[in-house]
C-alpha cells in the first residue's frame, strides 16, 4: 500500500520507486511508460558540460514550449469536470514534502518549477522559466523566469521565491525526502548542517533572474528542476499555513485547490489566471477518497466516476478488456519496471552463485505473468526492455528446474534447504510469492513465506542479516527517466548496500561500481550510444552473480470514462499518474 | 453516587495512562524505522540522523514517552509521520463519520433486534420464533466482511437502491449502518425476546391483552421501559465491538472514518496515528463501560456502586 | 453425561454438535479427503486470462486466483481454522479463569490490581491491540494463536471474577475457611468446580468469537501465513473476486460462518442446561 509512504512512492524523481499495490504500482510505474522507445538516453542526460541550451535566446525555448501547448490549447473548448477516485488519502499536496504516486501528479497541477517535462513525454521544457543556461564547465545554470506569473494569492512570482522555495527543501526543518538530491549546489553541506542561513549557490541577480552554482558537476539537474521538490511556492502563505502548508497549498499551478476534506474529497478549481493560455481544459476535479478499487471500477462502469486512480483490480481485467463497452477506454503501456526476487548474498546458502542461479532457473515467469492476467511480459535481466542498455540478445536463465537442481548440488545444499521469502502483503503480491514458493519447492528449496506491510519488509531488506530473499512487487524499483543507472547505484551497487539502504541483495561489486562510474562520466550526447551499451553489459554481468532474479516487467493499466479524454499519450503519460490533469479535457464541455 | 463517579473517572484516567504506555511500548517495538520513512529513499545516513534528531527519536524510550504525555495533556496527538499534519486533526475530521456510522448502526440495532425479538417472543416456540433466533444467531457468527460485501453487492450493484460508496447523504448512510449493526441486532433480538416473554408471563398483561390490547401497545407501554435500561448497558458495551467493525465496513463501503484512517496508518507504520487512534478508543470504549455500569444498579437494585 | 444427553435432545445444539464433528473429520483426514493437495497450483487451473475456473467436474468447487482447487483448500483450510480456534480460546480460557479466579480469591491490593490490568484491557479496541501483536511478531500460525489468546481472555477473567467472588461469600466457602483449610483445597476443590458450568458455556461461545477474529486478522492479510490456507486467508486473497467469482469468498465464509454458528448454537444449549441464569451477552 501502499500507501504512501514514502516508501511506497513513485515518481518522477530520479531514482524512484514503485508504488503500492498491484494496481497502484500499475499506475505508478505508468509514468515511465512509452518513453524510451521513442527517444533514447537524450533527455536522461541533458548533457550538462559543454552544452549550452537556448543561451540568451528566450525566443526558441518559448516556442518550443508554445508549440508543446498549441495543439490542445486551440482546438479544445474549456469547462466541464472529472471524478477521481484514490482508495488511501492525499497525505499532503506540500511539494517539497509530498512523494507518493497519488499527490505526485496532483502537485504538478497546483504547482509549477522552472521546467517541465512536455505532456506526454519525458522531453525537458522550460516553464516558469523562459530559457536557460547552463555553463560549459557544467557547474552554473541560469534560468530567466516569465514575467507576470501570479501565486492563487495574486501576488506575482519572483527570482527570490525560487531560491526560498529550493532553500525550504534543502533545509533540514523541513524534512523533505527529497533534499538529497540537491546536494551537488553548492553550499548544501553548509546549510544542511545548520551553518548557513542560505544555500550560498543559489542567487537572484535581479527579480527575474536565478543562478544556481555546483559544487560538482550533476547531470540531473535539469530533472532536478522540474521535479516537485524544486516547485516554488510563496513565502508569505508557507508562513501563514506553518506546518500544515501541505493541506493549504498556494502555488502558480493550473489549478486551485477549492476543497479538503480530510479523507473524503479534494475539489481543484481552474486557475483562471494560468500563465500557459487554454490550460487547464476542465473546470472542476474531484477527488474522492477511501474507495475501494473495486468499487471504484463498478462506479466507472456506472458512468459515476471519470478515472479510477487505483486501476483495474485484478478480478475484473478480463472482464473489462473482453466488454465492447470498456475495452476502448483502457490504455495499456510499457513502464520502466523490473519485478524481481532479491537475494542476500550474506545469508548462507545465497553467498553461493549457484543457488542464486539455480533460483533464476527454477522460478516458472510465464506461469507468474498469466497470474497476473498477463499484464506483464517475463524478465531476464534487471533493465526492463524499454530502457537503452537492454540487451535484447541476452536469454538469460532459462526455465530448467533439473538443471537449477544440479546447480544446489554443486553448492553442496543439493537435498535443499530452508529459507524465508519476504512479500508486501497486497494482493496480488502474496499470490505471486506463493507461486515463487512452489518453483522453489520443486527444486528442494523450502521458502516460508513473510507477508508482512511494506514498511517492515522494507526495513528488513535494509538489514545485513535481514532477509534472505524479497519479492520486490509493490515495493519494486521504478525509474523516473530512461536512464539505466537509475537501475543501479541504490539497488544494486555498493552505496545501497548499507544499513537501510535499498540494496537488498547487499550485492557489492567494486569492479561493476567502478564501471558504473566511468559510464556515467560519459556525459557527451554523443557519447550516448556507447554509454548505453557500457551499462547494459555492467547489468549482463550483475546477471553473472545473479543476486536477483528477475521476474516480469509490468506494464501500465489506465481506464477512464467517456466523458474524458486529452491528447494522445495523455492516459500513458510517463511523469504524471493516473494522467496529466491539465491536459485532460471533457467530452461534453465540447 | 459523585463520589462513585468521580473515583471511577481516576481510575480511567489510570486505565488510559496504561493504555498509552502499551501502545507506545509496543509501537516502537515495531520493526520500520521512521526516521528512514521520513527522510526518504535519497537521504543520506547524516540526514536520516538529522530528521531522527528533529523529531526526538534519538531519544531514550522513556523520555520519548514523556515528550508524547506532555503533548497529550495539552490536547496535542503529535504529528503524523506520513501525513505531516496533526493527528488531533486527523482524527478530529474523521470522528463525525465514525460517529454517524455508530449512531446508524444502533439505531438498526435496536430496529432489527428489538422488533424481531418481541416478534418473537410473541410467537413463542413456532417456526417463526425458531426462525428468527437462528437468524439472529447466523448474524452473530458471520464475519463482518461477508455481511458487507453481500449487501454492497445486492443492494447496490445489482438493484442499484443505494449508492455504491461514499458519504454525505442519508442513503450512503444505510448499507454501512446495517452491515455494522447486524451483529448487535442479533444479540438485541436474544435480549428483547427474554425480556418480552417475561413480561408476557405477568398476571396484568395477561390481562390486558385478554382485554385486547396489541402487541405494538404491549411492547412500548410494558416491555420497553423495562428493557430500556439493559439497552442502553449494552449500547454502552457495544462501542468496544464497533471499533474492531469500523475497520472492516469503514473500508468495504469507504466510509471516510477512524477505521481507514486506523488501517493506512498501521500498512504504513505511522505510529502517532496508530497512538491516538488507540487512546480515542480506549477513551470511548471506557466511557461506554462507565455508562454501562451506572445504568447496572438501576436495573437490578441488588447491585450496588462501591 | 447428562449435559450431553440433555444436548443431545435439542436438536439445534445436536446439529451444531454434528457440523462441528464434520469440520473436525475434514481437518484430521484432509490428506485423505482432498481430491488434491491444498497448495498444487494445476496448469489447467486459470484461463488464458488468469482468471479463476468456476465449479466443475474436476474442480467441485471451482479454483482459485492461483488455479488451486478450491475444495481441496477449503477441506485443509479447516485444520488451521480449528486449531487457532480452539487453542487460541483455551489459552485465553485458562488466562482469562486463572486471573480471574486469583483476583477473586485474594481479593485484597493484589486482586485489585490484576483486575485493574483487567480492565486495562479491557479498554483496547480488541482488534487493533490483536493487528499490533500481529505486526510486532511475523505473523505465523502459532503467533495468531497467541496473540487472539491475549485479547480475548479478558472477558473470561471478568465474569470468573465476579463468580468467584460471590462463590466465596458463600456459607460453605466461608465455613471451609474457617476451618482452616487451605487456598489450593478452596480453589481446587471447592472454587473451580463450581465455576465448571459458567467456564465451558464461556468456552464453547468463544470458540465462535475466537475464529471471526482469526478470520478478520486474516481478512486485513495479518493472519495465518500463505499458502497455508485458512478460511480467513481464503477470504482475503480471493476477495476482490466477489463479483466475479462469488464461490471463491462465500464457501470459505460460509463455512467460518457455520462453524461459529455451530459453537454458539451449543453454547447457548450448554447455558441452559448447565445455568439458566446466565443470560445476556457474553
């Protein structure tokens, strides 16, 4: 559930992970859909050296961004209204704090950052910014704001409330899970350790003018800045409001929040005063919480309710795919997810490469996915095959229960052994674990299931001696861009390794991490190619030690009602889940 | 009789101070680190440190505690972890639809129990007697859920009379209430039956119903006034059952109450929530045992306040 | 003997008595009973689809999300559904009689305070005390065994209590006493026998209360641990099927259902027979 944890959140952060439930994780990991097919590692790597974008030309970068806007903006009429249903609550809309795949999207539309990414794709465009600059040595961006963006307050939006917006983050009071990842501004150590008032990199030449200042030279910053953390909101209402700023949310977004019930609904109004023209096409949404997903899916069917944000519940896919009156109205895409089975190299008998082979060889992955009702395809290799790196060539281990039985023999646990296999317990998750169980208990692997909440399977994964193995379903690892490192460095590198750390293999290989570094050095565009390739060995080589087993990569489910519909791609948006609210429009209102 | 009720309102006190001790001992016995959830999958070991540090959790348990009483005496729950808001506040805009789930429950508590009881207890020893006990019995042995999802299936998706989920109106109001209230309706229907037959067996009754009196006179003139006191013992004891129901009918019908709050927040292990929830429980449930109890000796003089 | 004659004669209490020796059969036999072992997933158990088949000739009832045969759950299901049923509820029938008799007998500060810990626990709503249990240990079988144990014993204590205390202002307890007899002939012989009737009546009515609280902690998914199938974990893994696939939920409810039907109907019998004063709400 996930809930919303942080843990249990998604998102378009640069290294996010997946979401919740079966059907939320769906969702979650929708953002990452459709991506990469179509534009290979370009807009992961903005290319922060040498490269200067739109430097001191406004005008391209504007019209890039205009054109993003015009082929919805002319034709589609405003007005009308939606119905999404969540089954947990809003936790809070506060972007600097909010990170769960539900409030992700929604602080998109009530908030904006200096850039975006254009509806439907993860191509970086510039939004409260007008343009860009990013110095040749990579350690200096300039970003020039638009003028006349106005806060819901009325009061327009200046350079100083970008800095205060990113300093809100960064600073410790504030306890944002995403202040890690702008420690390469400079003056970060500084300030998190209280012994700075200001984050000495970032500075305001005039009122319509930021320059943020590296340390070091990052090449996410540009995805750093348009994600939500860096979403800047008024100082003045963040003061007023104190800590429950997140439940009064003021910001220059493409909808007013008008209504919070607590664990009821939340009603966004159109900002009538939106800086991008014709956004947003509706009028009203409402949120309605605390619906249970399969409710919420016969209320769809109803006619009574336009998205239902937690997807399709397993029991009713066939049906909805199979009923000409559904099956038009579900989106089904490819996502940036791996489902996978980690296993603790420091827990005896998995300090063994052959056990950890003869577990790839044993699991059943067509079985699993038909469980599933086929909303997913089998994986070898952690890349999932949308993502560049993928090495289509790889076969990986293939199904074979006697020789995965030859394997323990050579591992001398040839007549089996005992072991635990941790589970998320939301359906469908337990389910697919008891199917994992029964593979291994063919080949004399007798793995009792711990279908424990997500919060302690999640704290035992960060345990050396925690758990022996987890099935990653519901927690799983979604990246927020095609970049295949985001499959790396926390999950299967030596920096998650640790006490609390995401990496629940503790696999530890120097050699790959050195490797993983070089390839991200590659910072060249030009480079792109060769560097995709570098990393899909460094994971065919991961393969090698098999500390996972890869199972399936699942794809996103997405259904609403008629009476909605946007541009293309807009239900398989990447970044926003379950859609792009802005974009979306009413078929009545037409 | 004030001296009675003031002495018990220390010892809830003291019940309540012990409650928050276990719940506290045994959340933080709870294997999730919450500095870990607060500080997100990017931070650092530093930060998770800082925000351990920030939000006392760096602390000696005890003294972890007394920072909560302190808060508690002051009418402040904390702060959710997950949420970032107040827990009094959490729990405060969700009390009113857990509440009103209550009230509806009893109410088809009393409906169902007390009319099926006399019905009963009218035909004493017939098929329809027979009938309605077993019936009451089958409701006190069904699993909450079942009784649910039976009634949201029929009621409103194949009839369609309700609606299927929410809150705000009165028919949103009905499913939840009968699902909740069923199982009390049961052990209501065991109670007015006894009672009624009782009654019936008095030599004025007899009397008057020689004379014609009907049924619907007898109940409400003779056996409710009698009854009532026991009614509302037992209303006072159901509030403890209500809390283990919300849980299961609050999140079949999403009803907007502490029981979905109570359930996220235990998926997710945020533990002030977990807390206050336990303490308005134990609050409620403590004060329904306090009702109860000082409606015991007006029923049966016999029993004494001491 | 005569209480189970006199069960025998009604009929009601003799049905439950018969569902009840059913279940049991079912759960001792069930390798022999089941057509099929409870956790084969069979590769013929799911449509193309993944969905579950319904009743059959092969699957009598049916299969469930994980093209198991329902049946065959359901028959195995009984074993852990009865065993935390019933030695859940004797643990807290101990607990519970234990407590309460020594509070009743000592009286005193010592009986005061076990009963004002009684009270404590009292005051936790049941279920949420029996999820935190459930959260703070894995979850297994014997832990849910436990953990019901602990909240529900609570009631037994109460009621033995006040029979204790009103059993011991009795003529013969007080005269006994008197007498100088000891506290483990007045608690043994005297005390207990006369609490025999009031014990199993509370007994046998919380078998049934025992096995809706497993069924609910396995319906929120803290329950007995997959695949181990209980009627309770059946529930929860099927029940977004309800619509669906109504079999999947209402054969494992029905029978939770039947079974706590069944206690309480002897239950209630026992109360007649043995106490007909005792009435009201357990």
């Amino acid at each position: 559930m996930m809930n919303r944890l942080m843990i249990s959140v998604s998102i378009a952060a640069l290294l996010a992970l997946g979401a919740c439930g079966e059907k939320k994780e769906e969702q979650a990991a929708s953002e990452q859909s459709q991506t990469a097919p179509a534009q290979p590692a370009a807009p992961a790597e903005p290319a922060p050296a040498p490269a200067a974008q739109a430097p001191a030309e406004p005008a391209p970068a504007a019209t890039t961004q205009e054109a993003a806007a015009q082929p919805t903006a002319g034709a589609i009429k405003q007005g009308g209204a939606m119905t999404v249903t969540f089954k947990d609550d809003i936790s809070t809309l506060d972007p600097a704090i909010g990170y769960d795949w539900k409030n992700w999207s929604m602080i998109k539309s009530v908030f904006d950052g200096l850039l975006d990414y254009k509806p439907g794709t993860t191509e970086i465009i510039p939004d409260l910014a007008e343009s860009y600059e990013v110095a040749p040595d990579g350690l200096a961006y300039t970003f020039k704001l638009r003028h006349g963006v106005k806060f819901h307050n009325g009061r327009e939006m200046k350079a100083a409330d970008v800095k205060y917006s990113l300093e809100r983050t960064c600073n410790p009071d504030t306890a944002s899970p995403g202040a890690g990842y702008y420690g390469a501004i400079k003056g970060f150590e500084d300030f998190q350790a209280k012994k700075a008032t200001e984050l000495s990199g970032i500075t305001t030449p005039d009122d319509y003018t930021v320059k943020i200042e590296l340390s070091h030279p990052d090449s996410t910053m540009l995805h750093l800045m348009a994600l939500n953390f860096s979403f800047v909101v008024p100082k003045e209402e963040v003061e007023k409001s104190g800590a429950d700023f997140g439940k009064h949310p003021v910001g220059t977004g493409a909808f007013k929040v008008a209504e919070w019930t607590s664990g009821q609904k939340i009603v966004f109004e159109r900002n009538k005063d939106y800086f991008r023209q014709g956004l947003p096409h509706l009028d009203k949404i409402t949120f309605e919480i605390g619906q249970e997903p399969v409710v919420a899916l016969l209320r769809l069917q109803k006619g009574e309710i336009d998205i239902a944000g937690d997807g399709i519940p397993p029991a009713k896919y066939a049906e909805v795919l199979q009923d000409p009156a559904t099956k038009d109205l579900v989106t089904i895409t490819d996502q940036l997810q791996t489902g996978y089975v980690s296993m603790n190299v420091n827990i005896a008998p998995f300090d063994k490469v052959e056990v950890r082979q003869a577990v790839n060889m044993a699991i059943d992955k067509d079985a699993i996915v038909k469980l599933i009702n086929n909303r997913a395809v089998p994986a070898n290799q952690p890349l999932p095959p949308a993502m560049p790196g993928y090495d289509k060539s790889y076969t990986g281990y293939a199904y074979n229960p006697d020789e995965a039985k030859k394997l323990l023999e050579k591992a001398g646990v040839g007549s089996g052994f005992e072991t635990d296999l941790y589970v998320m317990n939301v359906d469908p998750n337990p389910r697919i674990a008891q199917a994992i169980q029964q593979d291994l208990g063919k080949i004399g692997i007798k793995a009792n299931l711990k279908s424990l909440d997500q919060g302690t399977v999640i704290a035992a994964g960060g345990k050396k001696d925690g758990a022996p193995m987890i099935w990653s379903g519901g927690m799983a690892w979604i990246a927020d861009f095609p970049d295949p490192s985001n499959f790396y460095t926390a999950i299967l590198g030596c920096g998650g390794a640790v006490d609390g750390g995401w990496n629940w293999a503790w696999y530890c290989n120097k050699d790959l991490d050195a490797r993983a570094d070089k390839a991200n050095a590659m910072t060249d565009p030009a480079q792109a190619d060769a560097r995709a390739a570098e990393w899909g060995k460094i994971f065919i080589d991961v393969m090698k030690d098999a500390p996972w087993a890869p199972v399936f990569n699942e794809k996103a489910v997405v259904i609403h009602s008629k009476r909605v519909a946007g541009p293309d791609g807009i239900f398989a948006d990447p970044i926003h889940i379950p859609v792009n609210y802005d974009e979306v429009y009413a078929t009545d209102a037409q | 009789m004030p001296g009675y009720v003031l002495r018990r309102l220390v010892q809830m006190l003291l019940t309540l101070i012990g409650v928050s001790v276990i719940t506290f001992l045994i959340t933080h016995a709870l294997p999730a680190d919450p500095a870990r959830q607060i500080a997100g999958r990017t931070a650092s070991a530093a930060q998770v440190e800082q925000v351990r540090h920030q939000f006392g959790l760096d602390l000696p348990l005890p003294q972890q505690y007394l920072r909560y009483a302190t808060g508690l005496i002051e009418g402040d729950l904390g702060r959710s972890y997950v949420q970032r808001t107040d827990v009094s506040f959490l729990i405060a805009s969700r009390l009113p639809a857990t509440l009103l789930l209550m009230l509806g429950a009893i109410f088809c508590e009393l409906l169902i129990g007390l009319t099926a009881g006399s019905v009963a207890a009218f035909r004493r020893n017939t098929a329809a007697d027979q009938g309605v006990m077993i019936g009451a019995l089958f409701f006190v042995s069904t699993p909450q859920f079942l009784v649910a999802y039976t009634l949201l299936y029929v009621f409103s998706n194949w009839l369609g009379w309700f609606p299927l989920s929410g809150y705000g109106t009165f028919s949103h109001l009905v499913l939840p209430s009968v699902a909740l209230g069923l199982l009390g309706g049961g052990w209501y229907a065991r109670m007015m039956r006894s009672s009624t037959i009782e009654v019936l067996r008095q030599d004025f009754v007899r009397t008057a119903r020689a004379k014609g009196l009907s049924r619907t006179r007898i109940v409400l003139v003779h056996v409710l006034p009698n009854g009532l006191l026991p009614i509302i013992a037992m209303i006072g004891l159901d509030i403890g059952y209500f809390m283990s129901g919300i849980v299961v009918v609050e999140s079949v019908f999403g009803w907007p109450g502490i029981g979905q709050l109570t359930w996220q927040a235990i998926q997710t292990i945020d533990i002030p929530i977990i807390m206050g929830v336990t303490l308005v429980a134990a609050c409620a449930i403590v004060l329904g045992n306090l009702l109860a109890d000082l409606v015991a000796p007006l029923i049966d003089p016999r029993i004494k306040l001491k | 003997m005569a209480v189970l004659k006199a069960l025998f004669q009604r009929k009601l209490a003799l049905l439950g008595l018969i569902v009840i020796l059913a279940f049991v059969i079912l759960a001792l036999f069930a390798p022999w009973i089941a057509p099929y072992p409870f956790d084969e997933m069979h590769k013929d158990g799911l449509t193309d689809f993944g969905s579950p088949l319904p009743p059959s000739a092969k699957y009598w009832l049916g299969t469930d999300t994980l093209g198991r045969d329902l049946l065959s759950r359901l028959i195995f299901g009984a074993q852990a559904t009865l065993i935390v049923a019933i030695i859940a509820n004797t643990i807290a029938v101990a607990i519970g009689t234990l407590v309460g008799v020594t509070a009743g007998y000592l009286r005193g500060p010592g009986g005061s305070a076990l009963m004002r810990f009684t009270d404590l626990m009292t005051a936790f709503p049941a279920l949420l005390l029996a999820i935190l249990l459930a959260a703070m240990f894995n979850p297994s079988l014997w832990i849910v065994v436990i953990v019901i144990a602990m909240v529900n014993w609570v009631q037994v204590a109460r009621v033995t209590y006040t029979e204790t205390i009103s059993l011991s202002e009795r003529e013969f307890i007080t005269a006994e006493r008197s007498l100088g007899a000891g506290a483990p002939r007045i608690l043994f012989r005297h005390l207990l026998p006369h609490l025999v009737p009031t014990i199993t009546v509370y007994a046998t009515l919380g078998i049934a209360t025992t096995s809706l609280t497993e069924a609910t902690l396995s319906f929120l998914g803290i329950g007995v641990q997959p695949p181990t199938p209980s009627w309770g974990n059946m529930v929860n893994e099927n029940q977004t099927y309800f619509e669906v696939a109504p079999w999947l939920v209402f054969f494992p409810s029905g029978c939770i259902a039947l079974l706590a039907l069944s206690f309480n109907l002897i239950g209630d019998a026992l109360r007649d027979i043995l106490d007909p004063t005792l009435r009201g709400r357990h």
